[in-house]
C-alpha cells in the first residue's frame, strides 16, 4: 500500500473545554461587583431638589476603566474634576444642585462601588514619625440625615449683634464662592436673603462685610450643615507606639484609583 492510499486516521475526539468555557470564565468573574447602577437615599432626603424624572431614584455607577484613566491622566484630582466624574456617573439630578452633604456622601458611595468598601491608607504616625498602612470600611461610615424640621433657607441667630439671619445653603454649582477663606467671607452676602427682617440686597452686601469675626463664622458653619452627611472622621491607633487619635479620613490622589 502506497504512502497516498494510506487510511486517513480519525480525528481525535474534541475536548470538552469548548463547552466549559463559559462555565470557566463565569467562575473566575464570580467575584466581580456588579456593574449596575445602585439607589442612593441621600443625606438630604432630596428634599431641596427637583429630580429630571421626579418618579424614579437618584442612581450612581460604578467607576468605568476610562473614568479612572481620565482622572489619572489629571495631574491632581481637584474640585473641578470630581465634580465631571460625579457627572458621568450620576443620574437623575442634575450635580450642580447637589448640597455639599449630598456630594461628600456621592464621592464616598462612588469610591465603595467602583473598588470595594476596604481602603488602604498610608498615615504618617504624629508621634513617632513611622508610617502606618491602615485599612478603612467605607460602608461603616456613619450618616446622620436631615431632620423633618430643617429648613432651607434657614433662620440663623448672630451671637454677637442679637440679630436673626435667614440663609440659604449653598450648592455644588457655588463652589466658587468658596475657593477659600476669604473668598467665602466676600461673597455670603449672595446667600443671605433677609437679616433682622430686611431683605433689600444693597442692605445685606453692605452689612455682612462688617459682621464681627464671631457672627461671620457662626454664619458660614451653619451654611456647611457639617453636623450632617456622611461622617468622614476615623480613629487612627499607630501600629508601632499605640498612639491613638480621631482624624479625617485620608483622602490621597490615590483614593479614585483603587490602591
């Protein structure tokens, strides 16, 4: 029998991987958060808010690839670029009304769904200078709500002059009102509508300039409502010299990269 009149071998049988496949991959992916958009109940209620559908929730996504490679391609994360993320990723309102309670609880929710509710900080001890690879649970953050009897605007009282304020509290889309210290101090005539009863603007922009240092800060903490919102303060114990203190959460340029 010649080499071409040589029987043609069977084929092997086919392995049974092809059919498997799915079955693998969806086992090595059984541990990936969902990519859905979640509910988010606000801080505030939405009580001062007017939603673009007002019979569906607030929704927020998780962190795409492409949002984290923006923001890395930023050389710091700034106000400005928080505020686009929250924009790509928020649904239903619009973030330049968000109160800054609202927004601070976003940014917190955002970083938990997109990488995970532990988050590793590094804190540098006050006491012995060594530094400290802490770990953190965003879901354990406490939230304190609005209470049924806050109002916005809000009546504020002035230690100082014995005068009633009425105020109103300012929005992400105010933000650049408050760059800084004395940026803020110039501009809280535009949130004061009525002081002791007046209401005429040429009255409260010519009064609130002269307001005793005391009265102007009772003012601008009442306007960041910071007894409410998520509570970013956390317990630091050194792993090295048990110093032990309550501080801010450390928010680094690494907070929106998932390290």
């Amino acid at each position: 029998m010649t080499d071409q009149e040589q029987p043609k071998m069977p084929a092997p049988p086919k392995k049974p991987f092809a059919n498997n496949e799915q079955k693998i991959i969806d086992d090595i992916l059984k541990n990936m958060p969902s990519n859905d958009a979640v509910e988010c109940s606000l801080p505030s209620k939405n009580r001062f808010y007017t939603l673009q559908d007002p019979g569906k929730p607030i929704t927020l996504r998780p962190m795409t690839f492409e949002d984290e490679r923006g923001m890395m391609s930023k050389k710091n994360v700034n106000v400005d670029i928080l505020n686009g993320l929250l924009s790509k990723c928020l649904s239903n309102i619009d973030v330049g009304q968000l109160l800054q309670m609202d927004k601070l609880y976003l940014i917190m929710k955002l970083r938990e769904i997109s990488y995970g509710a532990e988050y590793n900080a590094g804190i540098n001890c006050p006491s012995c200078k060594k530094d400290n690879e802490v770990q953190f649970d965003l879901s354990q953050l406490p939230v304190v709500e609005l209470g049924d009897d806050f109002s916005n605007p809000m009546i504020v009282e002035l230690p100082i002059l014995k005068k009633t304020i009425k105020i109103s509290i300012p929005r992400v889309a105010d933000e650049r009102y408050f760059a800084n210290a004395e940026n803020a101090i110039n501009n809280l005539w535009r949130f004061v509508e009525e002081i002791d009863g007046h209401d005429q603007k040429s009255v409260i922009s010519k009064v609130i300039p002269q307001l005793p240092l005391k009265d102007a800060h009772t003012l601008l903490d009442a306007m960041g409502a910071s007894e409410y919102g998520i509570d970013t303060k956390v317990r630091f114990v050194c792993n090295y010299c048990s110093f032990n203190e309550v501080m801010e959460l450390p928010i680094s340029a690494d907070f929106f990269t998932g390290k």
